[in-house]
C-alpha cells in the first residue's frame, strides 16, 4: 500500500526546499510546477491552447512560453488566472493521477504530491492521505518573495491573494512545518517528522551539503 502525502504551503514560504529534502530522504515526488510547465511545453497542445486564449505574444522566440510575462498578466487579473486554470489545470490532474498510478504499480511505500495551490485546486486532495503545509507569518512570506522575484511590496501581496491565506491552510494540515525560523529548525522538524513516520531517511537530510 502506497501512502500518498499533499505537501503544499503559500508562495515563498519555503515548501520547495522541505520538497528537496524529502527527496534527499528518498520520498518520491510528484512536483506540480514541474508539471505545469511540461503540459506547456513547445509543440504541446496545452501551448497551443493557451497562445489561442492568451495570443502569440505570450511565446518567446525559442518556442517557450513566455511565463514571467503571462505571470504578471494572470496574477493582476483573475479572470485571466481562471482562463489559465481551465485550460492547464485538467492536463497537471491527469498527469499527475498517471505518475501516482505508476508509483503505486511499482508498489512504492510513500508519495509526496508536492503542490502550491493543493488546497485551491481541489481535486488533490482526493488523491491523499495526509497533508503537510510548510507555513511562515504574511509578513515574512512577502518579504521573501519580494526579494526571491524582485517584486514590490504591492506586487508581491497580488501574488499572495492569488492563493488562500497561509492561516487557512495551517488549520486544515495534519502536520505543520514551521519556516519562520532558521533553516537549521525548519530542517529539524523535518528530521522529526521522518524519524516519527519511518517513511525516509533523516540521516540522509542531516549531512546534506557536507562532504
């Protein structure tokens, strides 16, 4: 029996690099944004579908989606989010049910679906068993992202309304992982929370980085 995992959090507040360890502690992962940006990738109808609602401006020279700029388009305008959505949101969920299907013929013991917007989309969490949500205050969630992706203050809270309210996502959580703090906590946590459920190494994410 697979147990399966929604790991999600709100934007820049560090889910990414609890990802990353769970990876290193031998997790499997479903990565949503890897994902995302393979149902749009060139010669893919989901590119197709997205330059006939959005135009050909959105497509770079190379062929690729031109993301940064359809991103300040989707995260300034909700309607245009919910156009995206509906064309890319079916292609990620029939993706992702085809990876976490194979995992399961493969008899894998755990599964990670690791998701920005898990609780948003819905469909997900149909797919779980539990969820895990990486959290941090409002404030120094739109502190971070305003340096990460070189936004402004008004900029980056756009990008933070686009998604529910981190608090809202912590009281629906079976497991919290705390980033307000140092990396060392927060990696501690993790650590904990692999040696509590023996589904990974914690070994593996203590001597990360060192030779």
């Amino acid at each position: 029996m697979t147990e399966v995992w929604g790991l999600t959090g709100g934007i820049a507040t560090g889910k990414s690099t609890v990802s990353a360890w769970l990876k290193q502690a031998g997790l499997k992962i479903i990565d949503a944004d890897v994902i995302a940006r393979q149902v749009v990738a060139p010669g893919t109808p989901g590119l197709r579908k997205v330059l006939v609602a959005f135009g050909p401006n959105y497509q770079l020279a190379d062929g690729q989606l031109n993301r940064r700029k359809l991103g300040q388009l989707v995260f300034s305008a909700p309607a245009a989010l919910r156009r995206l959505e509906a064309i890319t949101t079916p292609l990620i969920q029939t993706a992702i049910q085809q990876q976490l299907a194979a995992y399961r013929q493969q008899q894998v013991p755990a599964v990670v679906i690791d998701a920005p917007t898990f609780y948003e989309v819905g469909y997900l969490i149909r797919l779980v068993d539990h969820v895990m949500v990486v959290a941090t205050s409002p404030t120094i969630q739109q502190q971070r992202l305003m340096v990460r992706d070189g936004l402004s203050a008004s900029a980056a809270q756009a990008r933070m309304a686009q998604q529910w309210p981190i608090t809202k996502k912590v009281a629906l959580a079976d497991v919290v992982i705390d980033n307000a703090g140092t990396i060392a906590e927060t990696r501690q946590q993790v650590v904990k929370w692999l040696d509590t459920t023996n589904l990974g190494s914690s070994a593996a994410i203590l001597t990360e980085g060192l030779d």
